[in-house]
C-alpha cells in the first residue's frame, strides 16, 4: 500500500514537472521519434508504372507523410504535370520532398519544376564504378554545375551514394574525393545506409567527418546470407539505426527516405507497409 502511494506520487510529481516545461510541439514521449519519413518509390515501382495514383493513395495510408520520387519512364511525375502532381500529393497529405533524376538532361527544366511545386531536392542516383580516380574528379565538377543551377532555383542539389564509391583507388575514397572536390554551400549528399555498411565503411565515421554534408538518407536494412548480403525489411537485419540516425540527425541529416529493394519471397506494398509500421513505433 505505502509502496503503490509512493509510487503515485512520484508519477504525479514528474507529469507535473512535465507540464511546467515550455511546450515545444513535441511530448517528452516522442522526443526522439524521427520527425518525418518518406519512400522512395523505386520501391514500389511496378505497382506506380501500373497505376500511379492508386499506389500513391495507399503509400500515404500507410503512414508515409513524404515521397522521394525518381526519373523513368513516366517521368518524375508519373505521366501527370508537375502542378497537378503536387495537387494530388496535397490531397493525401504528402509531400514530394526530392527526387531521383537524369541530371544530364535537361536539368534546368527540372530544376524549375521542382522549385515550382516546393520539392527540397533534385539527386544524381547513379554514376557506377569507374576506371580511374579522375572520372569522380570529374563528377564533383559536374555537381558543382548542378548544383549552382539548383541553387538559382532556390532547391537543392545531392548525390546518392552506391558502395563503389567507397572502395579505395590508389589510395584515394571516390566518395571522399566527390565530397572534398563539391561546394558545402550547394552540393549535400544522401547517405544509403545499406550500401555503406555493405562497402565496410563506417556511416558513424562519415557523419562526423562530415558534418551536414548528409542532409538526407536511405534506410534500408541489411540481412547477411550464405553468398554476401540482402535487403531484409527494416529492423530484421544488423544495422543498428538507433545509433546510426541519432548520429546522423545530430550531423544535419533532416529527410529519412525508406527504400526497400526485392527480396525473395517479399512483395513491394507489403514492404512498404512493413518498413512504415516499423518508423512510426521507432524511436532513437
């Protein structure tokens, strides 16, 4: 009886301390929910090449408050004008943060669009492993213009990472030469967490040696197998978010983008439904 008393006061004593603490928008309870989250839709992409719209509506009933798109064959927006794109996202009540693009091609048209209806970001996906150091010398040059374009527009420009360019050449990290060679002031980057750790570098490592470079991310988990590595729904493989994104928020990271790849026996609603039931309960 005294014990349960005690205990009743202490409980009322810390929701009273709680409730005398400036509100911030946010409970003492869900301090370190992250504050947003996305897909990318490479996830789902059968299902958005089949019916754009109705795959949409189910993202957001899912959970999913923002939309990382990507360039094929439909374009950014899915066979739909940018505006109307937007409209549509409005109507479900998501964002259209960022997207995957050919940043050869026509990049300025793109980069307007994307300004045009609120995106963030405008990022190269793909480069693929080269022969020499020079070429990703070569690629940070490429940035930069992207970037300054992007930046006129009042958007933002980053690279997705791979896991080639974390394997040494002569001596020099691809990645490290592409973010020491690209202008802090216009060129972030977008971390793919599985892709670092399948390199065997260290996303810890990177956040602290440079700091609010990543300003966005991939979180997609690892499943070690027999012949090397997979993709595994989130918080059934090794990697431990917990650490790694209150690190990385701590470094600048601001848009978690869940992207889920194939694996045997998953199908790709149902990963997306999965991985999002897993961020909302997920705290760092």
């Amino acid at each position: 009886m005294h014990n349960n008393r005690r205990d009743f006061l202490k409980m009322s004593a810390f929701a009273a301390a709680g409730m005398s603490l400036p509100f911030s928008g946010n409970s003492l309870f869900a301090a370190n929910k992250l504050p947003a989250f996305g897909l990318q839709l490479w996830t789902v992409k059968e299902d958005m090449l089949a019916d754009p719209k109705g795959t949409l509506k189910k993202i957001a009933s899912f959970g999913y408050k923002q939309i990382e798109s990507f360039e094929g064959d439909k374009g950014i927006f899915w066979g739909m004008d940018h505006k109307d794109f937007k409209k549509y996202m409005d109507d479900l009540g998501m964002t259209i943060i960022s997207s995957h693009c050919k940043i050869e091609e026509n990049f300025e048209r793109k980069a307007a669009e994307a300004a045009a209806i609120g995106m963030k970001y405008l990022i190269c996906p793909y480069k693929g492993p080269q022969p020499s150091i020079d070429t990703f010398k070569k690629f940070a040059d490429e940035f930069n213009k992207c970037g300054k374009i992007a930046k006129a527009n009042g958007i933002r420009f980053a690279y997705h990472n791979h896991d080639y360019s974390f394997k040494a050449m002569n001596g020099l990290v691809p990645q490290d030469v592409m973010m020491d060679n690209t202008d802090k002031d216009t060129v972030d980057f977008e971390m793919d967490i599985y892709w670092v750790v399948a390199a065997g570098a260290d996303p810890l490592a990177y956040f602290k040696k440079y700091p609010n470079r990543f300003r966005l991310c991939h979180v997609k988990d690892q499943a070690i197998i027999k012949d090397g590595h997979e993709s595994c729904h989130l918080g059934k493989g090794v990697i431990d978010f917990k650490k790694i994104l209150k690190a990385g928020t701590d470094s600048g990271l601001k848009y978690y983008v869940v992207e889920q790849e194939a694996f045997t026996g998953s199908n790709p609603i149902d990963s997306a439904k999965i991985d999002a039931t897993y961020l909302k309960n997920f705290s760092m």
